[in-house]
C-alpha cells in the first residue's frame, strides 16, 4: 500500500470516528430531554466503549449521569414528603443503579425502612390506646422519638396519650398488675401482711431484702386506689424502697444510701438538642433533678444523664420544654435621606481691587530708584478686578432610599450599613528615621443595628441605633497626611411593635442656611438703591432623615404544653410522686361504681394484727344486674386455685340459703354457710346487695367459728349507700391461743332483709371473702353464684 492511500485511511477513519462520535451525543441529548434518560446514558455508554479516549463522550455521560441522579433524589425527597414511599424507593433504586456508593440514596433508602418501621409501631401504639393500654403505648411512642424526634403523628399520640396518664411507670410489662384497683383499711398490721395481701391481689411477687423488718407494723387506709398507688404509699410511709426484678417480681430493700447504691435502678438517657444550648439545659438538669452524672457534648449538641427513671421522667419534661425554637422576626426597613441645596446669586459685583505696577526697561528686570524718579503714566502697568452681573439659582435635590429586609432571632443584633469605607492613614516614626504608615478604614454612610425580643403575646420589642455620617472636610497635616472630617447624626431609642405595625421615626434634620454679600462701600448700603451696587449669595441646605420600620413575625414564641408547666417532681430526697392519679377508664376497675371495689378490712382487738386478702380483680368483674361489685360465680378469692365443691382437696366452700321469692314488707332470713377441710381461724367479707330494693334488717353471727365455745369477735357494718355489709368474724386473743381453727361446715352469719320494692328481680352476691387458717394464711375457697330472689308485690 502506497504512503498516500495510507494517509488516505487514516484521514478517512479519523472523519467516520468524529461524525460517529456527534451522532451518539445528539441521539443522547434527544432523549435525555426526552425523558429517556437510561437510553440516553446506554447510548453514551457503548459509544465510549468504541473510544475509551474521548473526553467529550466522557464529560458528556458524566454531566448527564450527575443531572439524571439530582433530579431522581428530589424526585425521591418530594415523594417521600408526599408519603408516597414506594415511589421514592423507586427514585433511590435508580440512582443507586448508576452510582452505587451514592451516600444519599443510601441513608434515603435506610430513612425509608426506618420509617416504615415507626409507621408499624405507631398503628401498635394506636391499638394499644384503643384497648387501655395507656402505659405500653406510650413506651412505644417514646422509642420512635427517640429516633426520630420530628415524627409529627408519634408526638401528636404521645402528647394526647400522657395527657391521659400524667407519669407512666417505668416498666409497663407489670402495667396490668398495678392498674388493678382495690381499697384497703389496715390498723396496726405488719408489713409482712400487707405485701401478702397485695401479692395475691395484683399477682405480684414481693421479695425482702434482709433488713427489711417485715414484723413493722403500720396503718393504711385507701380507698378507690390503684395498687402501684397502695405500693408508693406503703414504701414512702416506711422508708423503702421497690425495684422491679422481672414482670412478676419486685425487690423491696431499705431507703438507705447504702442499699440504695446496691438496688437503685439507674437510666442511662441522651438527650439530642435542636435549639437549646447544652451547658444551658445540663446546668438545669443539676438545679432542679439534682443530677450528677451528667455529660455535655457540644460538637454533637447532646446531653447524656444517668439517673433513676422518675429524675429522667422530670429531665425529659425539662428538656421538651428547654429545647424549643427560637423566635424569629422579618424586620422590613426603610431608609430615606432628603437632601435639599438651593444656591442663588444676584447682584452687580463691582471691581474692589487695583493694582500699579511700575514697568520696567531693557533686560534688567531690577527696578532702581532713579528709576521711579522717572515714572510716568506710560511706565506704570495698572491691573483692575473685573465688573461682573450676577443672576444665577442653583437647585439640588438628593434622595437616597434603602429598603433592606432582614431576618432575624430574637435577642440577635442585626446590621446594616450602607455607604464606603474611607481610608484614613496614619504615618509612625522612630527616631532612627523609619517611617511606617498604618491604614484604617472608617464607616462613612448610613449605618443601622436592630436587636429584636420577642415577647410571649406576639409583641416585638426592637432596640434601635441609627448612624449617618459624611465627610465634612479633608485635612492635610504638615506631613502630607492625610485625614477627614466626619460629621454625624445618630439616634438610639427603644419600642415595642405588634405584628405588621409601622412606626415611622423622622426628624432628624440638619439644616444650614448661608447669606453672604459683596457691597461698594455707602453706595450698597442704600436703601433699594443698594442693591444696584452690590451682589447677595443665599446658601440653603436642608437634610432630613426618615426610618420606616415594620416587625413581621416568620416564628413566634412556642407555647409550651401545660402539662410542662406545673407537675410534680416528688421530694427534697426522692423523685417519686405520691400524688394519685383518678381511677380512669385506663385503670382494671370492677366497675364504675365505688361499691364493685375490692376491699381489704382489717380491725384487730387488743392489738392484734390480722391480714385479710381480698378477691381478686377478676373474681369482681362480672355483676349480676341489680347488686353492684358482685363476684363471678366459682371464682377463687385470694388464691390461684380454682374453686369446687370438693372439700377435701384442701379447698373451702360457701354456699347461700335464701327463699327464692319473698313479698315487699315482709322479712325474710338468708345463711352464709361454710364448708371446709382446713381450719379457719376468721374470715372476713363483703356481700352486695340493691339498697333500693333491699333493707338490712340485722346480721347475727353463725356457729361455724364457735365450735368448742372458742370466744369469738364479730363485727359488722352495713352501707346502704355502697350496697354493701362488710363482716369480720375472727377468734379473739384468747380464741387464737386455745383454738385450732374451725373446720366442717357451719353458718357464718344470719342475715335479715327486708324488701322494699318489687320492680326488677334482686339478688345477693360475694364481693369479697378470704378464709384465714393458722397463721395467717389464707384457705382457698370457691365463692357461690349470685342468690336470685324474686320479690312480689
């Protein structure tokens, strides 16, 4: 081949490469605007195949790629905004399909996992406030703030649900159990009984620690309470101290620093900030919590606590109402400078001034004098200032108008300056000669600072300092130097605006007035005539500053919750509240009603202490109609055995003997009869009945605790308000010495009513009965069915 068809080729080539080159980019920016944007890129990218080496195909893809990725991570962003995750799921896919280490597009597509996740434990939470579960809810709640402080929907439900339910405890897993509702009245008895009592009420294990003195004895009396409410009571009024061990179990140890060190639950808690200052909010946390563990980090603008959880429940409402944000204000400003010259002059100026100059001859310049003895007319020069007519008015009018805005925070300066910085130098010497100048540059216009503050009622208090400056004069030193003049006005004042008022600060005014004249001495002083002979120059100069100023608020100041601003934060020692929460719809009740309370009596004679237990929250909620807190029937009361009739299982029964119809003014007699296998020593109980139908008439003690002649006490006490008689039937001192406990069957009481209305059916129900054996332990018992009796008219 000849080195001509070699070039040929060459050239050749080089010419198909380069058209192949412009067609994949026109074809790839045709359907990049197209929408096209993978077949855009496809085409870019096998096209650099065939030129690896080309920089336009190269940067071409490279601008493409990096504009296809910004407008699919907005389009990400706006869907997601939108809630529409599947969509912006899809956007992060792309991106990440072209630039797989895009950092964006990753932490969008964990942010969307993220908040699926708290969408599903938000509907748990929801469901849980839907079923009472007010406690576990808002531990839920608490989680998804936790990581993700601005989820608007889980703060709205947190704010609504502890609203409800002013302090959550800190382990919902017993929530249940301590919700349970009761009333208990105990004189002297020992702490040993009471926790007894409360176990088998709420199903909670309480264990001791060694130095509990359990023999302590105590008085409690509450009524329509919860059991966590009766617990916080009974450990304050003895100086102790609880802590949960497991969902069922609880520790129970002595109030003491010692202990307290050894048991004290503590919650470690960190606290993310968005607008408080951290030294500022963990210098309260160590005023009011009394927090030493305490942690700032200012990089990351965090508080990190340790503590027990009622001192982070306080620090956590510290902090919601610390970290708010700041308010902020459109500050619209107006800024006119008015200045006025009128310059006029009129008059005839006659000349003032004449000058004779001897002339000199030759080329001798040096006047002699010989030679002013020579002078005449032709040798003397004269000079003479000419005669002018003056008419002239000089207008000038100057305006100068600013109108910044400026956004700005409440108790931060802003600052506007309008004009030049004139250079003023300064010239230093030593004494060995060296000279050394130093260049300060001053402000010389139109300077202003606005500190806003804005109040709680939306008021905004504005402190203003207004500054205009010019250059009066320029000064030269001796040295050459150099300097200037400045003249100044300023003004400083303090006001208080409402949201889009004006007020318009005027009146600062400098107002210089010059009248000169040039007169022929007698002539010019001539009335009228004067004025032929002289000339008159008025100079009038007028400058007035006028501030427009206009506050518009962009963020008010927040308003804090009112649950924030007044809750109680326990004692000078301890951050436990003792304060009772209202028996709600959140709480286990029996039932609306006070009598449908399980209650807990207890009176001893002679000193002696005697713990009763009382049914079980279940065995109290189904009432038959008509008799309010009546137990269900075969529920066991203070014992997790089921009831029966079999009695020699180790299991006592009640049963009822009552006429089943009874006629209105006529008494009528019911037993409370007795069977057990195990020796009972007393038994204490509650029966219901509808005071409106029913009359108690008298309630005598049965025979069943007085087998061998044991001396017994028996004490009744009917409340025709609750619908209820409540019954002690124990041995005395002397009966618990001498007696083993009764066993067999036998009547507990004898009860008269007498009926009063026959308008629905009634009937006669346990409310509460517990059996106790030797000491002091409870004898399981099967309660009876509600006693139907019809009354007739």
């Amino acid at each position: 081949m000849s080195p001509k068809s070699l070039l040929f080729g060459i050239v050749l080539v080089t010419i198909l490469s380069a058209c192949g080159s412009e067609r994949a980019l026109r074809e790839a920016h045709k359907s990049f605007d197209a929408g096209k944007v993978d077949e855009s890129l496809a085409t870019l990218r096998a096209e650099l195949k065939n030129e690896p080496t080309n920089a336009a195909l190269r940067a071409t893809y490279l601008q493409l790629r990096d504009q296809a990725i910004v407008t699919w991570l907005e389009a990400a962003k706006d869907a997601t905004r939108k809630g529409s995750p599947t969509i912006a799921r899809d956007d992060y896919q792309k991106v990440l399909k072209l630039d797989p280490d895009n950092d964006r597009a990753k932490s969008g597509l964990q942010q969307l996992d993220a908040d699926a996740l708290h969408s599903n434990w938000l509907d748990q939470a929801r469901t849980m406030a839907a079923k009472k579960d007010v406690d576990a809810a808002i531990a839920l709640l608490r989680k998804i703030l936790a990581e993700d402080p601005a989820n608007g929907p889980a703060r709205t439900l947190s704010k609504s649900l502890e609203e409800q339910l002013e302090r959550p405890p800190a382990n919902p897993q017993m929530a249940a159990a301590l919700k349970r509702v009761l009333s208990i009245d105990f004189k002297d008895a020992t702490l040993g009984q009471i926790f007894e009592v409360l176990s088998r009420t709420s199903g909670i294990n309480f264990v001791f620690d060694k130095d509990v003195r359990t023999d302590q004895k105590t008085s409690v009396f509450l009524t329509n309470t919860t059991v966590k409410e009766a617990i916080d009571v009974v450990l304050m009024t003895n100086q102790l101290e609880a802590r949960t061990l497991d969902r069922k179990t609880m520790l129970i140890y002595p109030n003491t620093p010692a202990k307290l060190k050894d048991y004290k639950s503590l919650t470690v808690r960190t606290f993310f900030l968005a607008h408080a200052d951290p030294e500022q909010v963990a210098n309260t946390l160590k005023t009011i919590v009394k927090t030493r563990d305490l942690i700032v980090d200012k990089k990351e603008s965090t508080v990190i606590m340790r503590d027990s959880p009622e001192a982070v429940s306080i620090a956590e409402k510290l902090v919601q109402l610390l970290d708010l944000p700041d308010p902020e204000v459109m500050l619209e400003v107006e800024i006119l400078e008015v200045d006025r010259d009128r310059l006029s002059s009129l008059g005839i100026k006659y000349p003032d001034q004449l000058t004779l100059t001897p002339l000199t001859n030759g080329s001798n310049n040096t006047l002699t004098l010989a030679d002013l003895g020579r002078l005449t007319t032709a040798g003397v020069g004269a000079t003479i200032t000419p005669l002018t007519v003056n008419a002239s008015l000089t207008t000038t009018d100057a305006n100068l108008l600013a109108n910044p805005r400026i956004r700005v925070r409440s108790r931060e300066t802003a600052k506007i300056l309008i004009g030049d910085k004139v250079p003023n130098i300064t010239s230093t010497s030593t004494a060995t000669g060296f000279v050394s100048s130093n260049v300060q540059y001053l402000d010389v216009g139109l300077k202003l600072e606005v500190t806003p503050v804005i109040a709680s009622d939306g008021e905004v208090e504005i402190k203003i300092n207004l500054e205009v400056s010019n250059i009066a004069n320029q000064l030269t030193t001796s040295q050459g130097t150099i300097a200037y003049q400045i003249g100044t006005r300023s003004a400083a004042t303090v006001l208080r605006l409402k949201d889009g008022e004006n007020q318009v600060l005027a009146g600062l005014i400098n107002d210089d007035d010059t009248r000169s004249a040039n007169k022929v001495p007698g002539l010019g002083q001539l009335p009228l005539l004067g004025r032929l002979f002289s000339s008159h120059q008025n100079d009038s100069k007028k400058t007035e500053i006028v501030l427009s100023i206009t506050p518009h608020l962009v963020r008010s100041l927040p308003s804090p919750d009112a649950r924030l601003l007044a809750f109680d934060s326990g004692t000078e020692s301890n951050s436990r509240s003792l304060e009772r929460s209202d028996v709600s719809g959140n709480l286990i009740a029996p039932s609306t009603s006070p009598a449908a309370l399980p209650r807990v009596s207890q009176e001893a004679p002679s000193g002696e202490a005697v713990a009763a237990a009382p049914a079980s929250a279940s065995s109290a909620v189904n009432s038959p109609p008509g008799v309010p807190g009546t137990a269900a029937s075969g529920a066991s009361v203070g014992s997790s055995t089921n009831g029966g009739s079999d009695t020699t299982n180790g299991t006592a029964q009640a049963t009822w003997l009552a006429p089943a119809q009874a006629k209105v003014g006529e008494p009528f007699t019911v037993q409370l009869v007795v069977n057990s296998s195990l020796p009972v020593t007393g038994i204490p109980l509650a029966i219901g009945y509808d005071p409106k139908k029913l009359e108690v008439a008298s309630v005598v003690e049965g025979d069943f605790l007085k087998q061998g002649g044991v001396p017994t006490s028996f004490q009744v006490r009917a409340d025709s308000a609750t619908g209820q008689i409540y019954v002690t039937d124990t041995y005395t001192g002397d009966g618990q010495a001498a007696g083993a406990g009764a066993t067999g069957q036998g009547a507990i009481l004898t009860a008269t009513f007498k009926p009063i209305s026959s308008a629905n059916p009634t009937s006669l129900a346990i409310v509460s009965m517990t059996p106790l054996g030797q000491n002091g332990t409870t004898v399981p018992l099967a309660l009876p069915a509600p006693q139907a009796i019809v009354v007739v008219p």
